[in-house]
C-alpha cells in the first residue's frame, strides 16, 4: 500500500514500524542512552525506537525535544524515519538537523506495528508481512 | 541555499525555515532586525545540544543579523567563586565558544532589550526566550514568535523567518479580556498576576484592563509577561492605555472571553512556600535592569548579608552598575552582582541551595517545579530582609 504525504525532511528509510496513537515528548519521554519511551503511562512506554519507523500522530513538550532526537541519532539509537499525522517545530527540527527522513499528513491508521515501511520523499508504503504462527 | 551551494550549515538552516513554513503554511519568509537564541545553558542542552553546535560552528555556519544569547547556567567570568564545579564550566564555556565562532557576541541575557536599542514598534525579529519575546511583542510592538533554539540559529545564519503566527497583524488580537479589580503595587504583584492569568489563557492573547490603572514600568512588565511565559505560554499581551498596540489600535475582539481578578492570593499560596531559613535570595529574573539593581542597593543600605544574595543580570547592565558604585555597595553587603547567568540553568543542588527567597515568579515557579527547592516568593523589600537576617522576615 502506498501513501502520499508531505515531506518535512526529504530522504529514504526502511525499518520495521512503531506505532503510537499518541502524541510523544523526546526530552524525558525518551531516555537518548538506551533509545527506550520512558514517559510513565504511555502507550510506547518500554519500547525502543532505535532503527524503526516511528508513527505518531506530532511532538509534544519541550523544545529541547530536538535535541534529544539528534543525540539519539549520535547513538545510533534514532529511529530510521518519522510519520506524524501532523507535524510540529520540535520533532521537525529534530528530525532536520538529525537528518532522519520525515513525513507528515499521513493517515495512521493504515499502519500497524510490525509492517514493514519505506518512506522516500512524500512517499511512505506499507508492507504487511504474513502472519507467522 | 536550499541546494547547498552555501555549505551544509546554510543549507540545513533553509531546510528548517522552509520545513516551518510548510508546517505554519507561511506564505513567505521576512527579513529580520535581529535574532535572539535559546539553548545556552549546559544544563538545558546537555552533551546532544553542545555537540550539534560544535557540529554547526564546524560547518562554517556564521551569522547574517545581529545575534545575542540567553543566559548560561554560569557567570562567564566569576564561575569559579560562585562554586560552579570544574566539569560543568568547560562544558558550559564550550559552548559559548561554539556560537563565538559563528559570529555571536557572547552577551547572554534573557533581557537583550535593556542592552542597546531594542527592536521598533512593528520590526520583525526572531527571539527564543519566553520572557523576552512577550516583552518585545507587547512592550515594544515588535513582532516574534517563540524560536526554539535551532530554529533561531536557522534565522541567524539565513537573516530571515517564516512569516506566520504572530508576524501577522491578523493573529495579534486578544480574545481574552482580563479585568483586574486589585490594586498591583509591587513587582511580585505582577508576577503573582501573571502567573494567574497564564494558567487561566495558556498560549492565548490576554488584554488586561487594570483598575486603578496605575502606570507600570518596565520593571513590572517584564515580570508579567515572564510569568505568563511561565504558567502558560503567553507570547504577547495588551494592556489597556499602556502597551503600543493597545493605544494605537483596537486588539480586543468583539467576542473576547472575560476572566476576573479580583486579587492575587492563587499566586501567593502557589508560589510562596513555608520555608523559614533562607540560603540564597535571588533577584533578577528576567535579568535586573540598573534600576532594580539600585533599589537592591538601597534596600541593603550598607547592612551585611546572612544569605547569600545573588541579583543576575546582563554584563553590559553590571558595567553600568559598577560605574554608578552600585556593585560596591552590593558587594559590601556581602552580595553579588551575577552576569550572563540564569539560576535555572544552574548546577543549583550541587552547589549546596535547598531554600531561596525572590520577588520574580517565574523563578518561583521553576526553582519549584524544575529544581524542587523550597522558594519563598514576595516583594523585593522582603526578599532583601531575608537576605540580612537570613530567614523569611515574618
């Protein structure tokens, strides 16, 4: 399946998506030494973002946010690649300066953990693979 | 730019204007008078933010306006007496190196109007600190969104913003009419103000409507709107027959929301806690002004100090001061006069603070919630009696 959004940071990435139907802060809500969701109560709370597609609806919290998110990437713990519904400064800028692919106005709802997702450009698809039992 | 013709620096500052101008559909970007960057503070930044300025400085990066910084977690100069640890300094000093090899004087000050000409009625800039965007935009008319750091460096390098949010006459009206029916007759009064009206608006454009009207200073001014910034995240605000736009114009909408202030006691009880022994008794916050800075020295009146007293402020406004003998007598008390430095950026628990007493209720309010040190909040003459006696004055 493929999906038209708008490219906020223009490139190419691959990885396994991560989905979240809510929106995350990167300062406190990510710890940037292990790339795991810390915010108490939230829906990725203990999972780690390093190397996926992370889909989220937009950022929250601090502006310092960015710089979380470049560290990550200095770590080699950033996630791959960005979807938001609709993006905000801190994750766009975050995502700019740490040169991770973003794309925004995607419906979330076509994407589910584990699908394995290419974004390229304003371009993101979405492959389902066979359940395994 | 975009292309890269002019190194990465440049090119990545234009990717992050274009990116918020897609975001806030800009329709364009506006040249801008001056800029004015947040993320200074290692305590803020931390090793992530120090590194991509040192990234940025290597690229090439350098600035196009006139470019100042927010305050640092440290005086540039004094840290070492002031018992900053060693670690933190050369982090701290990195830093500050970085942006002076992008062309930035190292003036750090959350209040770059009270240095030199301040930016004109109408003028676009581009500033990060909260406190010093409310005052541009309500004080002096000027008109800036709330830069986050690298967004404001991006303006630096390129001279230019995208032009949405507050840059445009259209979004600069108040739906929020705040009538206040108490009397505001210190600093802290507005403060404690600005801290209520912040919670109750948020991000919204509050006109205010004050009676007795009064005529606040500066002083007073910036202490509501760094309250504001605080409690909510109020970027501009109108005062009725006092603040530029107000008088030139009508901001107030038809349909604007009432709120009603009939006194301060929520932002007293929030604020001002039950500690009784005092430490450190900080004033500054946004950074003194030469005026603040003679009252203090007035107030002390030659009298030695039991708490430490700090009173942060701009360097240029401390070589004012120490002209005028105002550092002398301070510093007689056993005060001290702090330049380039922000308490809430500060190593503070390392550096042996558990209680502080000050006027300012943005200090309040993050020593509280950021720091959890016990805080005192009141006006000045108490802050200052604290200071001599080394315990909240009853």
């Amino acid at each position: 399946m493929k999906l038209i959004g708008r490219a906020i940071k223009e490139g190419r990435a691959e990885g396994e998506a991560l989905v979240s139907h809510e929106p995350l802060g990167f300062f406190g809500g990510v710890d940037p030494e292990t790339g795991v969701v810390i915010e108490p109560g939230h829906e990725l709370e203990g999972d780690c973002i390093a190397g996926t597609i992370l889909v989220f609806p937009r950022g929250k919290g601090s502006t310092v946010g960015s710089y979380t998110l470049y560290r990550l990437r200095k770590e080699g713990l950033a996630p791959a690649g960005i979807v938001n519904s609709q993006s905000e400064a801190i994750v766009a800028v975050g995502a700019i300066i740490s040169e991770i692919p973003m794309v925004d106005r995607i419906d979330l709802f076509q994407i589910q953990t584990g699908d394995e997702v290419t974004i390229d450009g304003d371009t993101v698809e979405v492959v389902r693979p066979a359940r395994r039992n | 730019m975009l292309a890269g013709e002019h190194g990465p620096a440049n090119k990545r500052a234009m990717e992050i204007l274009v990116a918020l101008g897609k975001i806030y559909a800009a329709e364009e970007l506006v040249p801008v008078a001056s800029v004015q960057v947040a993320g200074v503070s290692y305590g803020n930044l931390g090793q992530a933010g120090l590194e991509f300025i040192q990234e940025w400085a290597e690229q090439g990066a350098g600035v196009r306006v006139p470019t100042t910084l927010n305050p640092a977690g440290m005086d540039l100069e004094a840290w070492e007496q002031l018992g900053v640890p060693e670690e933190y300094a050369q982090s701290q000093l990195g830093i500050i190196d970085a942006y002076r090899a992008m062309g930035i004087a190292p003036s750090c000050s959350c209040t770059p109007y009270l240095v030199g000409k301040g930016p004109g009625f109408g003028q676009h800039i581009a500033w990060s600190e909260s406190s010093a965007v409310s005052y541009a935009n309500s004080v002096l008319g000027a008109r800036t969104n709330r830069e986050g750091g690298p967004s404001a460096l991006a303006a630096a390098i390129t001279g230019r913003t995208a032009k949405y949010g507050l840059h445009l006459e259209k979004n600069r009206q108040a739906r929020h009419l705040v009538q206040v029916n108490c009397a505001l007759e210190s600093v802290a009064d507005f403060g404690a103000l600005g801290y209520i009206v912040g919670r109750e608006v948020e991000d919204a454009i509050p006109y205010f409507r004050i009676d007795p009207p009064g005529k606040p200073g500066l002083e007073e001014l910036k202490a509501l709107g760094a309250a504001m910034a605080a409690s909510g995240a109020v970027a501009l605000y109108h005062i009725e027959g006092t603040t530029p736009e107000a008088k030139a114009h009508t901001v107030l909408a038809d349909d604007a929301v009432p709120v009603i202030i009939e006194d301060l006691d929520e932002g007293y009880e929030a604020l001002d806690g039950t500690a009784q022994e005092i430490d450190l008794v900080w004033i500054g916050c946004p950074h003194a002004s030469l005026r603040e800075l003679a009252q203090v020295a007035a107030l002390l009146g030659g009298r030695p100090t039991r708490a430490k007293l700090w009173i942060t402020t701009a360097r240029a406004v401390l070589g004012e001061a120490t002209v005028r003998g105002l550092v002398e007598m301070i510093e007689g008390s056993g005060g001290q006069v702090v330049a380039d430095a922000c308490l809430i950026g500060a190593p503070v628990q390392e550096m042996g603070l558990s209680t502080v007493a000050t006027n300012s209720a943005k200090a309040a309010f993050y020593l509280h919630g950021h720091h959890h040190l016990e805080v005192r909040f009141g006006p000045l003459h108490r802050c200052v009696e604290a200071a001599v006696k080394g315990r909240w004055p009853g």
